[in-house]
C-alpha cells in the first residue's frame, strides 16, 4: 500500500534536518507517521516501515491530546528487531497543524494532520454544497499553517457549477478554487501544481463529498473503497475510517483522512479574521469604533448588506465563529494558551533562520 523510500521522499527537508541536528536523540532515528491505527502507528523512515507504539513518557506527557503522534508528524523512534514494534520517543515540533475542538463535550484539541504544505478543502457541487461549511475548515486552515486550496467536485453533478463557483470565489478572497469531477477526471489538472515530490497534502471534507474518489483518481487505483451519498439530501456515510498518507506517482505525498461531522474550531483567531478580512475593513469605516453592526448609525457594514454586496449569512457565520472562540477562551486556560503559542512561535523562528543559514551556506558552496 504505501512505498517506502529515504527520508527526503516522505517530506524530510533542510528544516527538520536543522532541528534534528540540533538535538540529542542517543539511539532514535527519525520517522514519519504515517497511518494509525488505535494506538499503534505506522512509521517509515531510510529503514522502510514500522509499526510502533507510543514510549511510557510518551504516553504520560502526552495523554491522547495534541502532542499525541498524528499522521504527517515526524517522531524520534527506537527500532527493535525486525519483525517487532518500534517505540516512539518524542515527537518533533511541527511545521504545521491542522485541528479541531474534539467531538463531544471534552474541551481539548485534537489534530488531525501535521506538516502539512496545501490543504485540499473538499467541497461538493451537488445537494451539499455549502459555503459556510467552507468558511469553517478556512479559518481553521489558515490558523494550521498550511496552504489551503478550496477543491468543488462532482462538477459533471451540478447545472449551475459556474455560478457556485463564482459564488465560493467571493467566499474565499486569495484561495485558489479548483472546480474537478473525481467520477469522469475532468479538472485534475488544475492540481498539478500542488503535486511536487516531497510537499505533503491533505484531503479534508465532510462525508461524501468525494475525498476517497479524488484519493483514487490521484493514485491511479483504487485504494480507498468509496460508497454512494444519499440521493436525498447528497450526504454520505463514514467510508474512509482512519488517517492514512500515500506516495502519489509523481513523488508527492497525499493524507487522505475521514469525512468530519463535526468541526468545531479551535483557537483560531487569526484564521477566522483571514477568512472575514473584507468584513473587518468594512468594520474600519463604521462611525463608532465598537460598533455592532446591529443598526448603529454610520454602521458601514449595515450600509453593505442594504446594498446587496455583503451576505448576511456571511455575517452571521462570522458572528458564530466569533461566539465559539469567546467561548473556547472561557474554558480554557488564556495565559497557558498563549505561552503555548509563543513557544510554537519561537520554535519556528529558531527552525526557520537555521534553515536560511544552512540555504545560504549551501549556495556558497
């Protein structure tokens, strides 16, 4: 199912290499996760592939929540024999990742895909198609780090696929929008681009909107096994079960993961204000700096939706996204948060200059 090779065609770069050499890691190699499977992974690395399992440290520092492994980490690893389970020792900082509010009542984050360069946002063109839905997995995508690239499928399913189109342009200002059908393999050119060795991919999406055919198509064969939506209503059963990476032909890695009814955001933001830029200039222009947009005289965000250029169901999505964020900032800890993403930040600064070093070093040579 998956092709093993070195450490450079699962992902590896001059930017891990740096942090890498930067550590004291005694026996442990590096590796990339790239399947799980409850609590076992399957890792590959210059010594092929693996199963593993989480290291007791691991697994108390860790506890299930986000610094557990997920597909796309990379992972300081202890092989044993052949023929046995490696053991996971610590996992490296990412470069990105993409995360939810877990399902359910529980207020932690889960991640769902790590070192990620473009994710794939899957939309469908036919009873499903939702913008708003869109506007979510953006704001969470632009807080990850990652690339986001809005993919409409099932275009040979839709009459009016100009217009939705048009539509989902004018939701996500500066997102490349790729319109493609994974039934009959019209549009998969326009993902060329994103399809080079080494850059990591994501397929996100609720069920049924194509992720697996797409997954398919990309691949040459069928790997993942896809089922019919309901004629009903578009919408479509669990088929994908677990998060797996493939090796795409050209050289370029695909995680394609399961359908996600429900994604709540996770502090994110900077991402919803990326998505509801055009919405906060507007906000610039109100007369009264705390306006509410709920009638105020001046409101210039008033003045757009008498006009007939702003959605107000846009501005009601913003509103809900707003309203969770607030919510997730009164249930968890502020002060912890933002350490936490001051690290993440310093890490990355660290990682990024050791890596225009090394590139300028190079290129002396």
């Amino acid at each position: 199912m998956f092709i093993t090779g070195s450490l450079a065609a699962w992902g590896w770069n001059s930017y891990f290499e740096a942090f890498w050499q930067g550590g004291e890691w005694k026996n442990a190699v590096p590796a990339r996760v790239i399947a799980q499977q409850r609590k076992f992974w399957r890792i590959a690395g210059d010594f092929g592939e693996s199963w593993a399992e989480a290291s007791g440290k691991l697994r108390l520092a860790a506890d299930d929540g986000a610094d557990w492994p997920a597909v796309g980490d990379w992972v300081a690893t202890e092989l044993h024999g052949e023929g046995t389970t490696a053991v996971i020792q610590e996992v490296l900082p990412r470069r990105s990742r993409f995360a939810r509010k877990s399902p359910g009542k529980k207020i932690e984050e889960q991640v769902i895909a790590a070192n990620v360069d473009t994710a794939l946002l899957v939309s469908a063109l036919d009873g499903d198609f939702n913008p708003r839905r869109v506007e979510r997995y953006l704001a969470q995508c632009w807080e990850s780090g990652a690339k986001p690239v809005i993919v409409l499928n099932k275009a040979d399913a839709c009459e009016d696929a100009r217009a939705k189109t048009a539509e989902m342009e004018g939701v996500a200002v500066g997102t490349t929008v790729c319109v493609l059908s994974a039934r009959t393999g019209d549009g998969f050119g326009e993902l060329e681009e994103f399809l080079t060795p080494g850059q990591t991919l994501v397929l996100l999406g609720s069920s049924g909107v194509g992720k697996s055919t797409i997954a398919n198509r990309l691949l040459g064969h069928a790997v993942q096994e896809v089922q019919p939506v309901r004629e009903s209503d578009s919408r479509g059963r669990h088929t994908t079960t677990a998060r797996e990476m493939f090796t795409l032909p050209g050289g370029a890695l695909l995680m394609d993961t399961p359908g996600l009814r429900e994604m709540q955001l996770w502090d994110a933001e900077d991402g919803v204000a990326q998505v509801f830029a055009d919405i906060d200039a507007l906000a610039g222009k109100c007369r009264f700096g705390d306006c509410r947009h709920e009638g105020e005289p001046g409101c210039a965000v008033q003045a757009a939706l008498d006009a007939g250029t702003l959605d107000p169901a846009r501005l009601e999505n913003r509103r809900k996204l707003m309203r969770e964020q607030e919510f997730l900032r009164r249930k968890v800890d502020p002060e912890a948060r933002h350490e936490q993403k001051e690290q993440w930040k310093q890490i990355h600064r660290a990682q990024r200059q050791k890596y225009q070093q090394r590139q300028k070093e190079g290129g002396k040579q």
